[in-house]
C-alpha cells in the first residue's frame, strides 16, 4: 500500500542553511533516503522550499484568487514529503519515526487513494 509521510516542521526549529549543523541534519535525510531506497519502500520523496514563496490559489464566485503564502498561519510548516509503498501502517510509522523532523515537528501519515 502507498503512503504519503508529509513533514511538517516550524521553519524556525530547522538548522539554518550553511551551517555545520544543517550539513548534518541534510545527511541524516539522505541516509535515511538511501536506506528507503535500498529496502525497496521509495516510491518518490522530496523537500519543499521554504513556506515564504507559497501561492495559495482559491477560486470564489467564478473569480481566482492568490495569497501570497501558505493558506493557513501553522507553527509548523510542510516541508516535504515521501511517498512510500509500505507492506502496511505498521511499516510506515517505522519509517516516519527515523525522519530527523519528526524530534521537532511531525510526521502525518496518509494512504494513497487507490482509484479504479
């Protein structure tokens, strides 16, 4: 079964690009990657940039509106996401607990829809 494992953190929680700390948090995330990878559950994963260049789009009597920014004030943000092919939820919180922004924020686990 799919699952989608969305990361959600406060931006501000995260080591700050540049720094010895942020070079060690990024490779926590691709040991992590190269793990999901190897044990064949990767399905795709990627980061987010940051929630400041987010465009919420929502359409009101026929008219198309934009907010600059996320379409709700969190503390924590989405940052990115894995989509994973899980033999079921148990193995997909086992993964969702080894991501480094699960110590500070959240991991929310969803399955994929299957349609058809």
């Amino acid at each position: 079964m799919q699952y989608l494992l969305a990361i959600y953190a406060a931006e501000a929680d995260e080591p700050a690009p540049g720094t010895d700390e942020f070079e060690a948090y990024l490779g926590r995330y691709m040991t992590l990657t190269d793990e999901m990878r190897q044990a064949g559950v990767l399905q795709d994963g990627r980061p987010l940039e940051p929630v400041s260049t987010a465009t919420t789009v929502r359409v009101r009597e026929g008219k198309t509106l934009t907010t600059d920014g996320p379409f709700a004030e969190t503390k924590e943000q989405l940052g990115g996401f894995y989509l994973l092919d899980c033999a079921n939820l148990d193995e997909a919180i086992a993964w969702a607990a080894r991501i480094p922004a699960a110590e500070h924020g959240s991991i929310e686990i969803r399955p994929i829809m299957q349609l058809g």
